[in-house]
C-alpha cells in the first residue's frame, strides 16, 4: 500500500513517531464515548506495536491521516486521525476489519466519512477476496451515519463487551 491522497487528507502507513499521536487519540476520553472499556496508555502502546506488525506481516493495515497541505511533523503531531483495514477472524472466517478514529478536533467535518471511503476503496480494490466488516455499538449514532455512507449493509447485531454491537458488511 502507498499513500492515499484524498481531497483533503493524507493517508499513510503509521511510523514509529505517530506513536503518541496513537496514544492520545485513543486514550482520549471523548473518543471513546461509546466504549464501555476505553484502553489505557500500556494497551495502546501493545495495540501499536500490532499494527506495527500487521505491517511487515500483510504490506496493508492502519493508516495515519492529516490534512493534505499541511507539513508533516517529524513528531507525528499532525495525526489527527487513523483509519485502514486489517485483518481480522470474525466468526471463523478472515475479514478485513476497517476502521477510523479522529481526534475530537476534527470530528464534524467529514473526514471520517472521507478517509474511512479511501480505505475501502483501496481494499475492495486490492484485496477483493477478502470481505470488509466495520463493528459499530448500537449507541454511536454519528459512526452508524458513516457507514450508511459508505453503503454498508447490516449483518449481524450482538451483545459484546456489554453493550450491543452492529457488525455490517461490503
């Protein structure tokens, strides 16, 4: 995979440095309104260091985004969000689990949506073989409207982690 270059973002496989950038998104209370089990700093840095490895594994994964037009930082500063696909067993078969997370910053303009498409795009283009499936808890309305743009059909709703989780699939 290369870099994606979309209207408005960048996408990139993530480097050492987005390291931090990582941590603070996904730590951030706000991000995870509607996970019942938020990850502390030591999970994030284990969950980097699998996509890290998902990487060298696959030549595919995660994805960091910034604004296009924007200098990168050498520190990953930039990062204001992720996205990507990498695989994933779901009920015993091999997806493509995609993904995005944003920091609140940049939530209302679209780049979910924007990103998030990119990535599809660049999977169902690449790696047709392979479904795609987003996890969505039941609660999180402003996902639920990302995947309905992104054309997403709903495949099967459970009860995971406590809270009811809609699995959809292309």
């Amino acid at each position: 995979m290369t870099e994606i270059v979309t209207e408005r973002l960048v996408l990139r496989r993530f480097v050492e440095t987005d390291r931090q950038a990582v941590v603070e998104i996904e730590t951030d209370p706000e991000t995870n309104r509607h996970n019942p089990f938020p990850s502390d700093t030591a999970t994030v840095q284990v969950t980097f260091d699998s996509w890290l490895e998902h990487w060298a594994e696959f030549g595919y994964g995660y994805l960091a985004v910034r604004e296009r037009g924007r200098p990168e930082a050498a520190d990953g500063s930039d990062v204001i969000g992720m996205t990507g696909v990498r695989n994933r067993e779901f009920r015993g078969e091999t997806v493509l689990n995609l993904a995005y997370r944003f920091r609140p910053s940049a939530w209302g303009k679209g780049y979910a949506a924007e990103a998030a498409r990119a990535a599809l795009e660049w999977a169902e283009r690449e790696i047709p073989a392979i479904p795609v499936l987003i996890t969505v808890t039941a609660t999180n309305t402003p996902s639920l409207r990302v995947v309905e743009k992104l054309g997403f059909a709903e495949y099967v709703e459970e009860e995971r982690d406590g809270v009811v989780a809609r699995h959809f699939r292309r």
